[in-house]
C-alpha cells in the first residue's frame, strides 16, 4: 500500500489534481542570443471547481511572481488576492 497523498491548499482552497482540458503551464523564450534558450514559464493552480486560485510565473534570471485569489464558493467570484514577488 502507498502513502497516503496531503491535499495542496491554497487560501483554504484545495487544489484540484485532475485538470483536464484547462491551461495549466507555458514556456516563452526570452530573446537574448540566437544560440541561447532562456525562457520564462508559468503554470496555473484550479481548484476543484476550476477556479483559478493560483499562478506563478519565473523569469530566466530566477526572480519570481505568484498571485494567490481566494474565490467565493457559490458565486465564483474573488474574494481577494494576494501577490509575492522575488526579483533577482
């Protein structure tokens, strides 16, 4: 037998694991050299109404953005939200 998965939550909002057909990351290249792949990517969290709850984007120097919102049940709508940012 396994263990025994901890459910993510973000805001007291779990995390849904089963997303499909939603965007969920990206890639983009950041135009340096011709011989250089640097890029930027980004990834967003749902919840298990597919409610956008988290995204975090990292740029090719290692600094970071991620917005928490914290969405209303039955209506859907934010709440509030929170972001963080770490520039390198």
């Amino acid at each position: 037998m396994g263990a025994a998965k901890k459910n993510k939550t973000i805001e007291g909002q779990t995390v849904a694991t089963s997303v499909k057909g939603l965007a969920t990351g990206s890639w983009t290249r950041v135009a340096t050299t011709t011989a250089e792949t640097k890029g930027e990517t980004a990834h967003t969290l749902y919840d298990v109404k597919y409610h956008l709850v988290r995204t975090h984007n990292k740029n090719y120097l290692g600094g970071y953005t991620y917005t928490d919102s914290k969405v209303d049940a039955f209506t859907g709508q934010v709440q509030y939200t929170i972001e963080r940012h770490r520039r390198f």
